[in-house]
C-alpha cells in the first residue's frame, strides 16, 4: 500500500522488458544496451583479479557513499567532460533509479509541485510518484524544454519543489536541450531557489561529433543535480549508478542510504573500478557510438523505405542536424 493506502502500481519498465525478452520483437520501447556489446571477457578477468587481490573489500561491507577507488574513477570521467568535481562530491548508487528514488525522498512530499518535460521518462515517474508529487508538464519542442511555458507558469502557480530534465538525447522523445535552453533553465532555477535534476544517461553515447555541455558544467550550475549510470555504457545488470549534488544534499542522501542498503554491492563496485583501472571507458564507448551509429543508420533507412519517414523529421538526427550547423 501507498500513503494514500491505494496497492502499488505495476512497473511500466518492467512490462517493457518483458515484452523485449521475446527474442521475435525488436523493442524499441526501452533504453535496453545491446548484450552483444557487454565487455563480458573483460569484466570476468576484472572480477577473477578483484577476488584474488583484495577480496576483504570486495566482500565485506563497504562505505555508505561509495567505493574510494570508483568514486575517483566517476571524478575523473566527469572532469574530463567539464563538471569540476572531487571524490567527495558525489556518492554511488544502487542504479541511476536508486539516485532519484533517495532525491524525490530528500525534496518531496504529498503534493509537491515538480515540473516535468512533456513526454518524459517513465521511470522518473514511478520513483518521483512513491512520495506522491503533483506533476506539471510542459512541452517539448527541437530545442528540449520550453522554459518561457515553465516561468509563465511559475508567475501564476508560484515556484515548483523540483524541476527534472533529461536534457540530451531525452527519453523518450530523442530531443537535446539547446544551449540557450539551459541557460534560461538554469537562470530560472536560480532566481526561485529550485533544484534542477539533470538526469544524464546517455551524454557519452553521442553518435555524431562532441555531446553538448552538461547542465552541472555550465555557469551558474554548480547547484544543479547531476545524476548518471553505468548502466548504458557498461551493463544494466551491474546497477551502478551516481549522484553528484551540493555537500548538504549528499549528506542528506547518505543518511537515508544507509537506512535502504548500507552500501551499493561492494563486489560490482570493485570491479567496475578495475575495469575502469584497467581497461579504461573510452575504447568500449567509441565501440558502442560506432555499433550504435550503424544500427540507427539502418533504422533510419528502413523507416523511410517502408513508412515513407523522411529522415530529416526523425528526432534522433535532431542533435546531429545542429552539431553540423
């Protein structure tokens, strides 16, 4: 039962994997990474060495905030993208869904007021409606969130207790926030003291030319909430994922960590970390852009063969068509 003593509602996700388990459908309906792609040879050699050389840590229980060693690796990763930030300043997390499951608890109540993209992704709406939120939707156009509609909103409605935004490659509809967009998002959310939850899973998965500047890198967003996973650049099923956030913020969310489950699994850490040590991220990403790249190529083409979809309206090229420009 919820707080409204209502029975808890399905999983969208987890009906969405149900139906692409079935080897004769091709999904498209989920973020789902291409098995075949799994660095399975790998990790297994990362695993074999982390239980040979340091099985205490790998087995034992393990810091609240995260392994030392990962949260280095995450630090690096991101500092390389431009968002300055130390080891301290983010913590681990059981998948990206655990990090705005802990973020919805930490800023909201029954009939919290959080501002959304019109469509947005499911999941953040099964974690964010756990604490039963009022939800307001605001389109989406080519160039991501409509800003003006939000601050002409808030001008009638008054400030929202969360504003969540999957600004690049959005799920589910594909589109990048332009530059200027974030800079009004960012503007606004500073003006009315409002957190931003940049939900960030797919920046590294850029199929054509550089990914756009994360909303935590750019000025004025040192406050915004960056949050990111593993998940679509190394595998799904090891649920690691990350929250970088203001000191007080971290605080708050290691508290409650500790009271759902003590620690992210120490294991999958350690070896996600030597994998990081010893094999680095960059080579398997550049070979999931070029997988990627070629399967949405193909997709593109049969669209257009066989529906009559001009290529130049998809929203996947969206981003490309301005990178270009």
């Amino acid at each position: 039962m919820d707080r409204s003593g209502n029975p808890p509602r399905g999983s969208a996700i987890r009906e969405l994997l149900a139906i692409t388990a079935n080897r004769s459908v091709i999904g498209f309906g989920g973020g789902l990474t291409a098995p075949e792609l799994f660095p399975a040879a790998e990790l297994t050699e990362c695993l074999e060495r982390v239980l040979k050389d340091r099985p205490a840590s790998a087995l034992q229980y393990g810091p609240t905030d995260g392994l030392a060693a990962l949260r280095e690796a995450v630090a690096e990763r991101l500092c390389a993208r431009g968002i300055e930030v130390a080891p301290g300043g983010l913590i681990i997390t059981t998948g990206s869904q655990q990090g705005l499951d802990l973020l919805a608890e930490a800023f909201l109540a029954k009939g919290s007021p959080v501002a959304i993209e019109a469509p947005t992704y499911v999941g953040a709406l099964q974690a964010l409606s756990a604490h039963e939120p009022s939800f307001h939707a605001f389109p989406v156009d080519g160039e991501g969130l409509r800003v003006d509609v939000l601050e002409e909103w808030v001008d009638v409605h008054g400030r929202p207790d969360l504003i969540y935004t999957v600004p690049t490659f959005g799920n589910p509809s594909g589109v990048t926030m332009s530059y200027a967009r974030r800079e009004h998002l960012i503007e606004l959310a500073r003006k009315l003291a409002v957190p931003v939850l940049e939900d960030d899973p797919y920046s590294e998965l850029a199929y054509d030319g550089t990914p756009p500047v994360a909303m935590r890198a750019m000025p004025g967003g040192e406050d915004v909430i960056h949050v990111g996973t593993f998940s679509k650049v190394l595998a799904p099923g090891i649920r690691i994922g990350y929250v970088v956030a203001p000191r007080a913020v971290l605080a708050r969310l290691i508290l409650m960590k500790q009271g759902r489950d003590l620690h992210t699994d120490a294991l999958a850490q350690n070896m996600v970390a030597e994998y990081c040590a010893r094999f680095g991220l960059d080579r398997h990403v550049e070979r999931l852009r070029a997988s990627y790249r070629e399967r949405r190529d193909a997709m593109l083409a049969a669209l257009a063969r066989t529906m009559h979809v001009p290529v130049a309206q998809s929203a996947a090229w969206s981003y490309r068509r301005r990178a270009a420009e």
